[in-house]
C-alpha cells in the first residue's frame, strides 16, 4: 500500500510551550499552506487517517469528506506539562525524563515505549487492510514512531528525526514489515 503522511500545518502557539495532545490553534498561514499541500498531493488518496485532534483533523477534512479518527494518531501525552512552558517545568522532573524519555513518563502523561506501541499497533493493523493509497495526518511525534517502526530506528534516537509542519513522508506499507519500502520525505510548506 502506498502512504502519504503528513504532519499538520503551523500553530498558533509559541515555541517555548509543550502542547502534546493539548488542542492549539493553527496558524493564520493555513490556507497557503494547504494550498502547497494540496498542489503536492494530486493523486487520489483512497482511505484517509487522522489523529482526531482539531489541527489534523481540519486538515485531513480538506482532502475528503470521509476521514476515519484513530486515537493511536494522537501526538505524545506529556500529561501534567501539558500546555505549560518547557522553561516552567521542575527541572528535578525534567532532567530525569529528559535522560530517559524511551522509559519514564512525565507526571500522568506516557513514555515514548507506550506511544510507540500505540503507533505500531496502528500501523500493524493498517498492514491488514486491503488499500491501494492512504493518506494520513497525525503529528511530529507519531511520524517520528513510524520512522522508528518502519526502520528499526531505536526510541531513543528519534529526536534526531526533523519533522517539519507540512512535511511529507511516503513510503510503501508491505504485508511483512521486511518488505516496507521508504520512497523519500519532503518538506512542503
């Protein structure tokens, strides 16, 4: 099966806050950027995928009318840091977090192996579906777990994966993960 995965478009929030699963606004730039999007991906999408918060599901709305929400597409739970600023964060619950991110949670939110296991199930089961193409829009984080799963790339080195707004990952989704084929990314926006 062909993928298209998308993260969404920019937000309305500063840069110094850690949002996760927190809904944000998106920026007054949506239109152009849709716009870029759109004028990349010309080819019929078949089945279209979204994280069910605001900022992918608006734009996955954009490219069909029939969107299927999965919760597993939902960017990474940072729990009780949800919407403050990274500078207001204890740093004696930071710094912990920040060494082994791959194990230990933030306060009431996941570590990035329940994230990632969430991503593979998903993916997993997409493996069993019978679609030529598919589109779909989720976050920096999730695209970041794809990339681990479709590459073996360890959690803890995910970081070191750019995800843009707007970027595109395509890649071909085999029946058996040793066939997966990664095509190329792009930023478009």
């Amino acid at each position: 099966m062909d993928l298209a995965i998308i993260r969404h478009t920019r937000l309305d929030i500063d840069s110094g806050r850690c949002y996760g699963q927190s809904e944000v606004a998106l920026a007054d730039s949506f239109d152009s950027e849709l716009a870029s999007l759109q004028s990349r991906l010309t080819a019929p999408h078949g089945s279209v995928y979204s994280s069910p918060a605001q900022r992918c599901s608006h734009l996955a709305r954009q490219f069909t009318d029939s969107i299927e929400t999965d919760e597993r597409l939902l960017e990474y739970h940072f729990g009780d840091w949800e919407m403050m600023r990274w500078d207001d964060i204890d740093m004696a619950e930071l710094n912990p977090w920040m060494q082994d991110f791959v194990h230990l949670s933030p306060p009431n939110g996941e570590s990035m192996m329940q994230m990632f296991a969430r991503v593979a199930e998903f993916m997993n089961q997409l493996r069993e579906r019978d679609h030529q193409r598919c589109l779909i829009v989720t976050h920096a984080g999730v695209i970041r777990c794809i990339w681990a799963y479709l590459l073996n790339i360890p959690l803890a080195e995910i970081f070191k994966l750019d995800v843009g707004y707007g970027e595109v990952l395509r890649c071909k989704l085999a029946t058996e993960s040793a066939s997966d084929v990664v095509y190329t990314h792009q930023t478009v926006i």
